[in-house]
C-alpha cells in the first residue's frame, strides 16, 4: 500500500512545485512590466521647450528649477512672470529689481561670472546676453546656457518674442500673455500720442560727453517702433553711438530730446545729465525751449526689452507727448 500510494504523492508535489515556480515567474514577469512602464511613464513626464536664441533653436528642459541669469531683462521678465532665480550678477543698479537680487546668489558680473560660485550652484540652467557673450564656451561646459541677446534693430520686438519664450520655459503662458498685451496696448497708445508732434534726437550722456544714435541703433526703438521722425538722417550705425558735441544740438535743434544717463546708470561718480546738458548752446533748441526732454530709466541701459523696463519708458514718452 505505501509503494502503491508514492508515486501519486510524488507526482502531487512535483506539481505543486511546477505551479508555485510558475507563480514565481508570473510575479517577477509583472514586476518587470511594471517597472518597465514606471520607466517608460518617467521618460514621457521628461517635457522639453524649444527656445528660439540668439545661436538658433534650443531645447531645454521644460520648467526648470535651477537658473542663474546673466541678462538683466530677463530677469526683469522673470520677476514679473514670479518664476525664481538662484543666481544673478547682484550690482546692478536698477531700482526694481533691487529685491529681487537680494534674495539670489552672486555669481560674478555681466562681464566675468564666478565659475566657482557656479560650480557650487549647480545650475540647471544659465541665461545670457550681449555682455556676457564672449563667456559662452565656458558657461556651456557648465550647464545648458541659452543667449538671449536682442538682435539690436526691433527692441519691443524681441523683448516680446523673449516674453513669450519665458512663458513656454517655465509653463507660464497666461500670466506672459497678459504682460505681452499690456504692452502692445501700451505701444500703440504711445504711437497715437507721439504723431505729428515733431522731431527728435537720442543722446547718451557719459562722463559729460555726448553720442548721439540713430533710428537703427539699439535705442532707435524710439524712431521705428514708437515712430518719432529721427531729426538726424545721418547717424551711422554703432553699438556706441556718434560722438557729437553742444554745438550739434544746436545745429540739429530737435523738438524732442530723449536722454540715456550712462554716467548714473552704472553708478559712476560725475554730472548728472541734467546738469551736463544745462549749457547756453542746449538751452537754445526747440526741445531745451518747450521742456521736451525725456530721460529714459536706467533700465534702458542695462535691461533692455525687460518687461518694467519697455513699460516704463513707453508710459513717460506717452505722457510727456500727451501734454
């Protein structure tokens, strides 16, 4: 009876065994495929933006947590779109940013970041522009950099096509597209308020001397977008203006004047414009006569096509035209 009985037992067992090794690979085959879809779902939220740049098409990961701006109009469209920044160059004299450069880390100037402080921050992300250009190379090593330096001919237009960019990197389309209509409203109030309404010259005083620039300068935003008659045809082109003296405004007499303080901008010691343009030869023209001289903010200087920045200055031309 026990012989007889063995050979089933054996067979029952050998079974059981069959079937819980089968259980054993069923498990581990749907662990696999979990895991397998665990990745395949990471890889899918792993979202990427394409950024139209000053070097072409970019793309970065979407959203970013980490970023160090070396533009300081970026930083003002930053600040305005309330997206975070870790880093910055912190002495850099424009009033409304102020608080916010308080709060990041230093990295360096516009001109020679601070390759170990970066390197201790580890960003995600490096933002440039014009003045810190020439560091590019090196920065690229770094981290994924971006140049978002403007093309120096469509000012608003850059900084707004900049504004939309930043609304698609840092999932913030609504609050850049609002930003984005404001201003253009804003454009188009200062182009009815500004026609017919006479000539004028863009000067940048520095160090008590003068450059006069033209309507396809970096400033002559004022001239082709905004729409002032350029008092002065003749201008060349150059990223520092023509050096021009107080006879030249004399001679030029503009009916409007419109004033970059280079000298306060960078936080220099010397005149003011103001009292560098209150001479005999400048009270003699249209503009010094009627009081139609306009000071462009700092911003103008140093964060040019930032969102405050084309905000402030549209207002103050709008409003000293609408007088």
């Amino acid at each position: 009876m026990i012989k007889f009985c063995w050979k089933p037992l054996t067979l029952s067992v050998m079974a059981l065994a069959l079937l819980s090794a089968c259980g054993q690979k069923s498990n581990e085959n749907n662990n696999t495929s979990s895991a397998s879809a665990a990745v395949s779902t990471a890889a899918v939220s792993e979202s990427t933006v394409t950024v139209n740049t000053a070097r072409g098409d970019m793309t970065v990961p979407e959203n970013p947590s980490k970023v160090v701006v070396f533009d300081m109009a970026t930083l003002d469209d930053l600040q305005a779109l309330k997206v975070p920044v870790a880093g910055a160059p912190k002495k850099v004299l424009i009033p409304y940013l102020q608080q916010t450069l308080e709060t990041v880390n230093n990295v360096g100037t516009l001109f020679e970041p601070d390759m170990e402080a970066l390197n201790a921050l580890k960003p995600q992300l490096i933002i440039i522009s014009g003045r810190t250009a020439p560091k590019y190379d090196e920065l690229a090593a770094l981290a994924p950099t971006m140049d978002m330096s403007d093309s120096g001919q469509d000012l608003i237009g850059d900084g707004l096509k900049m504004l939309d960019n930043y609304g698609k990197l840092f999932k913030k389309e609504t609050e850049a597209k609002k930003l984005h209509d404001d201003i253009q409203n804003l454009l188009t109030e200062t182009q009815q308020a500004v026609k017919g309404k006479g000539t004028g010259l863009i000067l940048m005083v520095n160090a008590g001397k003068l450059s006069a620039f033209g309507a396809s300068s970096r400033f002559g935003w004022i001239h082709s977008q905004v729409g002032v008659p350029v008092a002065d045809t003749n201008i060349p082109a150059s990223p520092h203006g023509q050096s021009v003296s107080f006879e030249y405004v004399q001679k030029i007499n503009p009916d409007w004047l419109f004033v970059i303080d280079r000298t306060a901008a960078i936080g220099e010691e010397g005149k003011t414009a103001q009292a560098v343009l209150n001479n005999d030869l400048v009270r003699q023209s249209k503009a010094w006569k009627e009081n139609h001289i306009i000071y462009l903010s700092s911003a103008s200087y140093l964060a040019a096509g930032g969102v405050q920045q084309m905000k402030t200055d549209l207002t103050n031309i709008k409003a000293a035209f609408a007088h």
